[in-house]
C-alpha cells in the first residue's frame, strides 16, 4: 500500500508540473522567437538590461466602459489629424499615407464603416505643439475618473513622459521603429501583435532616424521571402524576435531602444483597435533627454552631439581619402566601435 502512495504522489506531481507548465506558456502567448516573460508586479523594471515584459496589473474600467458611444459624448467635436492610407503596411521612410483632419465623431463612424478600403490611424496629441501628450489634454482625464490608470507601483520609479491614446482600423500595421524612453503599451479594445527586437540588433534593421525602411512589411507574411531579398540583414534579426499577442487589459513593458511594430487585430466584429501608452523616463537618466521632445524619439543629447560630430566632422574627413584609404579607415573605426558596443552591452 505504501508503494502505491508513493507512485499516486509523484504521478501527482508530475501532472501538476506539467499543468504549471501549461499554464505558463499560455498566460506567456509568445508567438515566435524568444519566450515572453509574464509578471505580475514591476520590481524587475529598472533593471537596466531588462527585457519586455506582460504585466498583469489593472489599468482601470477603461477596458469595459470605453465603447465607441463612450468616447464620442468626451472627445466629440474635436478635430484631429489621422493617418489615411490605402495600404495596412504603413511606412514612415516611403510616406505612403496621408494626414488628413478630421472631426472625432466621423473618424470613429468612418473606422467603423465600411470606409473604401482605407486604413485609418490616429495618435493623440497635445494642443500645443511644443507639449507632450496627456489624456487631460484631449479631455479624457482630469477630475473625472475615465477609468485609464496605471498602479502606482508600476510608476513610481519613473517620472511620466507623456501618455498617447492610439485608434486604428484593424489590420493596420505601425511602421518599425524605436523610441528613447520606457514604455508601457496597453491594449483596451481589440487584439494587438507586437514584435520587437533587442537593441543589440539595431544595425540589422535598416534604421534611418529612428524608423526602419521595412516600414511594417514584417507583418506581410507572404512578402518575407521578398523582404529579406531587399533587406537581407533582418533575417538574423527576424529569427531573435519577440513576439507578442496583447489582449484587452494586457499591459507590455517596452523598454526603450527595443524597435517594435505592431498589427492592430478584430476582436469580434468591432473595427477599431484601442491603445493608451504611457512613456516613462528613468530619474537616474532624465537630464540626458531633450527637453524638446515631444514624441519620445529624439535621440539623447550626448547621442545628438556624437551624430552631430559624425556627420559634421568624421565623415567629410574620411572622404577626403581616397578609395583604398578611406575603406581602411572606415572599417579601423567601425572595429573600434563594434568593440565599445559590445563593452557597453556586456557592462
Ligand atoms: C508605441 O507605443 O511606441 C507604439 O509604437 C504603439 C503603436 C500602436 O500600436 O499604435
């Protein structure tokens, strides 16, 4: 009898692993590439090497209350300036939409509608042009409670940059691109996919200014083979990826400098796909920021005054070599660099 006990137990907590196991993977959803990391409180965020994270934390009754009839009675009758574009792959480098204003009211019925094809993306804004975004500023915060919030918790280690409400038609794709500061992406309505790549795989991602020229055919999974002709580097870059899955209420920890993009997904019948993200700013990094910028994508200052220099300096330098000379030089320097990079990312 004591025999069968024993093996009833460990075939016991052999099943139980196996369920945590489960268990964890699903509650992970990640999608390709590396595994996502779920946790449910934000000790681990100011880890300087740490990675995205879903976090599950509460974010309000924004998830329940903010239906289209919602928004309409608080930020209807505002005008604003949306994305148009006749393509879901939406791409920064090529500007292949239009802005276009636009009140609120008809946006919404036009995201909902049947719309002639088009793919609609607005990204909220502060009045003013030299200020950052806030939910107050479009009337959706302030003293009444419109149900967006993050815990306190999450945001006490950092000073709030700004805070963007994003609505997009679904199956539009955001281009790729990398921001300077945290970030916590959360889905409110609809499904959003995410894929994103670790800083140390910036040079492999075609990046001028802070978008890539792949805009977001990443998402175009019949266009691949054509994309890593066109961009052959990404492909290493594609197989390190980390893709995610949001669903209404998830948040995602972006750390800064990963590059991401992101494919707005249906969730039933609805049209639009609802996002608030929040960009943070490390207290021990703040005064390395620009104060000027308004969309989280300026690069550092000392940064702007290496890019400044290179442009300005090392590169008319080096052109006044000639050909054998200059490629010397330039691959001397790039090894120098490539060695400083990785110190940097070992550090
Ligand atoms: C960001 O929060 O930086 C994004 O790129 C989100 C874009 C979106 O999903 O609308």
């Amino acid at each position: 009898r004591k025999t069968a006990l024993v093996g009833l137990l460990s075939l016991t907590s052999v099943a139980a692993l196996l369920i945590r196991r489960v268990l964890r993977a699903w509650r992970a959803r990640g999608l390709g590439g590396t595994p996502f990391q779920v946790v449910q409180s934000g000790s681990r965020l100011l880890d300087p090497q740490v990675s995205p994270l879903l976090l599950k934390v509460s974010i309000g009754h924004c998830v329940r209350s903010w239906s289209d009839d919602y928004l309409r009675r608080y930020l209807g009758g505002h005008k604003i300036q949306v994305h148009v574009s006749d393509t879901p792959f939406l791409n920064f480098a090529s500007k292949n939409f239009a802005y276009e204003v636009a009140d609120f009211d008809s946006f919404l019925s036009r995201l909902q509608g049947e719309n002639g094809n088009k793919f609609l993306y607005y990204r909220s804004q502060h009045s003013k042009r030299n200020k950052a975004a806030t939910l107050e500023a479009i009337g959706l915060g302030g003293d009444v409670d419109h149900g967006f919030s993050l815990p306190d918790e999450l945001l006490l280690p950092f000073e709030t940059h700004s805070t963007v409400l994003r609505i997009a038609s679904t199956g539009l794709s955001m281009w790729l691109h990398y921001d300077v500061c945290d970030n916590f992406l959360c889905c409110i309505r609809g499904r959003k996919r995410v894929i994103l790549f670790h800083p140390d795989d910036i040079g492999l991602l075609y990046i001028s200014g802070s978008s890539s020229a792949m805009g977001s055919r990443l998402f175009a999974e019949a266009d691949l083979p054509q994309l890593w002709k066109e961009f052959p580097l990404a492909k290493a870059a594609w197989k390190r990826r980390h893709e995610i899955e949001l669903h209404a209420g998830d948040v995602l920890f972006l750390p800064a400098f990963w590059a991401h993009c992101t494919q707005a997904l249906p969730h039933e019948s609805d049209k639009a796909s609802i996002s608030v993200n929040t960009f943070v700013l490390r207290r021990d990094t703040m005064s390395l920021h620009d104060p000027k910028d308004v969309w989280a994508n300026r690069e550092l200052l000392p940064a702007q005054d290496a890019v400044k220099a290179f442009e300005e300096k090392i590169l008319p330098s080096l052109a006044k070599l000639p050909a054998t000379a200059r490629s010397f030089y330039c691959r001397k320097i790039a090894a120098q660099l490539q060695l400083e990079a990785e110190a940097a990312s070992a550090s």
